[in-house]
C-alpha cells in the first residue's frame, strides 16, 4: 500500500513535469491525480493481459503517465473555471 502511494505521487509528479505551464495544484491533489491515472495504467495494462492491475510494468507506467497528464489538464481546467465564476 506505501509503494501503491508513492508510485502515485511520482506519476502525479511526472504528470506535472510533463505538462506545460504551471498548474496551481497542492501536494495532495498531484498525489490523488497520480493515483487515480496508476490505477487507469494498471487497468489498461491488465486489460492488455500484461500484468495485474497492481503490478508496475512498463506499459502501465506510460499509460498511467499519460492518464495523470490528462487528469492534470482536467483539474487545471476546472480549477479555472471555478475562479474566473468569483
């Protein structure tokens, strides 16, 4: 369960890296994101029959990447819709 969270805050990281621009997240939310998009990575990796969904391999660390990324953008937009409404 550790290393599922801390496999999930270096996606989470990895995804903010990889994203441009500057994202006003906090530590928990690139910690969630990261674990929501390790737990897609680990679903399409096993749907692939690659591994379990709680294995780490190669294809579901790219995949989980490229989730968090998308997950990032998504949060970052919908961030931003809530304060340009104040």
């Amino acid at each position: 369960m550790i290393g599922f969270i801390i496999a999930g805050l270096v996606i989470g990281a990895l995804a903010r890296l990889i994203k441009p621009g500057r994202q006003n997240l906090g530590l928990l939310a690139t910690l969630l994101l990261g674990l929501v998009g390790s737990v897609i990575g680990g679903v399409v990796a096993s749907l692939l029959g690659t591994g379990n969904i709680f294995e780490l391999n190669f294809l579901g660390f790219i995949v989980a990447v490229i989730a968090s990324v998308l997950l990032v953008g998504t949060a970052e937009a919908v961030a931003g819709r809530r304060s340009v409404r104040r």
